[in-house]
C-alpha cells in the first residue's frame, strides 16, 4: 500500500519518485467528496446526478465516508452500496455494530468489512477505472496520508475510522484513522492530482440540526427499557449499556454522540479553514436538516438532498468546463 505523507500542504503526487508507478495523466476534472457521517449518503445522489448530465471526474479523492462513496462507485460499485444505504433500518444499523470490548475502538468494524470485502474483493486502486486516493490521518504522527495503491478495502476502512467509534487499520505497520481529522474535504488532493477544475461536495454547512440521539431498537422490553419478565434480564441489562452509549430521548445524548458531535464540530472548523485556503471551483453543498449524525436509515432523504444539490450547480459546472476548452 502506497502512502504519500503530508500536513496540512501534502506533497504533490507528481513529485513522489516511484519505479513501480506509471506516470498519472493529467486530470481536468476532480472531485472531492467530505466526510459527514450520515449525510454521506448524499455522495450517491451528487455522482448519479452529475454522470447523468455526461459529468464525470478524471480523478476522484474521498474522505471518511466520502471515501466509501467514491470508492465504491470508481470501482463500479455504486449501484450496490445505493441498495445497501435504502435498505437500512434502525434495527439493522444496530446488527452491523460488532462491539468491541478490547481495543481502541468501539466498533471492530468486522461486519461492515466482510460486506465491503464480499463486494469489492481484493481489488486495487491502482487497477480502478480512474485515479482514486483515500485520505487516511497516522496515529502517531497526525501527518495526512493518501492512500492511492494496494487494496481498496483496507484503505476505504482506515479513511472512515471515525476515532473512539471504529478501530485504527493497520497498513504496513502504521495505525491509520479517519481522514477527516485532518482533511475533511480533500480539494487540495485533486489539485496535486492534476485536476484544472474542483468540485468540493462539502456536507458540514448546516449550523443548526447535525446532532441526534440514538434510540437502540428494543427487546423483550416496554418501550422504556424494562424487562417483562425475569427471564430478560440479560436483555435489560444490554439495552441500559446501549443507552448510556447513544443516549435516548429526553434524557440527552449518549458517550458516543457527544464524542461523534465534538469531532464533527472540530471538522467543521478545519473543512472551513482549508477550504478558504485553497478553494474549490465548485461547492456543491446537500442539504438535509433533519438527518442527524448517526441516521445513516435516511438514506432515501440524503440521496435525493445530493441529486438535488447537484442539479443547482450543473450550469456552473458547465460553464467552468467550456472555460479549459482551447480556442478553435
């Protein structure tokens, strides 16, 4: 697995000598899909959208589940990933969550891993129909890593391990970890990449609505958490520890909501400083106020919300694209 390492200026890819590699041609349209936990889903609907209209990138770069997304879709995948998104419900949100009561993470991931492993194999990035990069952060270091060789899964797993939630991945022996902490929007990849025209698909611009409190589906319950009959203690007892987690209504968000919701107030901050220091050409900016952090069963709403977002920008990005055309 090919790593480029970087702060907050990564090296630009053409610079990295590297036998193994062919030449990287010049791209004229990147995208940059965002990290935004839930909202994500939206990346689906801003790709079909643009491709829709004949738009499509030279050169794509994701981060966290923008990674996913673009990954996903670069390696013809998309379609597959829409069907998984629309056919989640809370209850089967809460079945793909392998606790992990060891480790640095509260999720080992292993679940979502095998599907992701069942679809995709042991395909490589640099065998993908187009230019992809992962955007990964190093443990130890903090520096900015682009993954853009070596086997897609691992690298779309260590771009979206979200700190505290999902374990760090491990690739040739350094712990990686979500993207977003220190690239949250990669326009500054596709730049490096080559790419005359950006196009930033940014999911953090609603001040107000990202929050949300997780309600664990119940068993054996009451509504409110209470075992009717002795035999559901055990029950009970897991559904008072899947609260103190994520919280449940009225009596405020849960550890992993607050920790979630700090990262993502914290992202925020750095997608609006990076993004004023090296400016995309395009924003296009989904809108879904309603979907919280962790309502990854709305995905109907943020698709559409992405195809929406997309069409209001597709005669700018026509216009930016007749400007690289040459002079006849």
């Amino acid at each position: 697995m090919e790593m480029i390492k970087g702060h907050l200026k990564p090296v630009p890819v053409s610079t990295i000598p590297d036998a193994g590699d062919e030449p990287v041609p010049a791209a004229k349209l990147g995208i940059a899909l965002g990290a935004g936990v839930a909202k994500g889903w939206a990346h689906i609907g801003v790709i079909q959208r643009l491709e829709e209209a004949g738009i499509v990138a030279d050169v794509t770069a994701g981060t966290s589940i923008g990674a996913l997304c673009g990954g996903c879709h670069v390696a013809g995948k998309l379609n597959e990933l829409e069907n998984f998104a629309r056919g989640l419900t809370r209850r089967r949100i809460f079945s793909l969550m392998d606790f992990s009561w060891r480790g640095s993470g509260l999720i080992s991931g292993n679940k979502l891993a095998q599907m992701l492993d069942e679809e995709i194999g042991d395909m490589l990035i640099q065998d993908l129909k187009r230019p992809f990069i992962c955007i990964a952060t190093e443990l130890l270091t903090g520096h900015e890593i682009w993954l853009k060789n070596g086997p897609l899964v691992p690298a779309i797993r260590a771009s979206y391990a979200l700190p505290g939630v999902f374990k760090p991945v491990n690739i040739d022996d350094m712990w990686l970890l979500d993207g977003a902490v220190v690239n949250p929007i990669p326009v500054s990849t596709c730049r490096a990449m080559g790419a005359r025209v950006v196009i930033a698909v940014n999911l953090n611009t609603e001040s107000f609505g990202s929050g949300t409190v997780i309600q664990a589906p119940l068993k054996n319950g009451d509504g409110n958490g209470n075992a009717v009959d002795d035999a559901a203690t055990a029950e009970q007892a897991r559904t008072a520890f899947l609260h103190q987690l994520f919280g449940r209504p009225g009596e405020g968000p849960g550890i992993t909501a607050v920790l979630v919701a700090a990262f993502n107030i914290s992202q925020d901050r750095l997608a609006r400083s990076r993004l004023a220091g090296d400016p995309p050409d395009i924003v296009i900016t989904p809108r879904a106020p309603d979907v919280g952090l962790f309502d990854f069963d709305k995905a109907d709403e943020c698709i559409e919300a992405g195809r929406e977002a997309a069409e209001r920008v597709l005669p700018d990005i026509e216009h930016a694209m007749k400007a690289l055309r040459p002079a006849h």
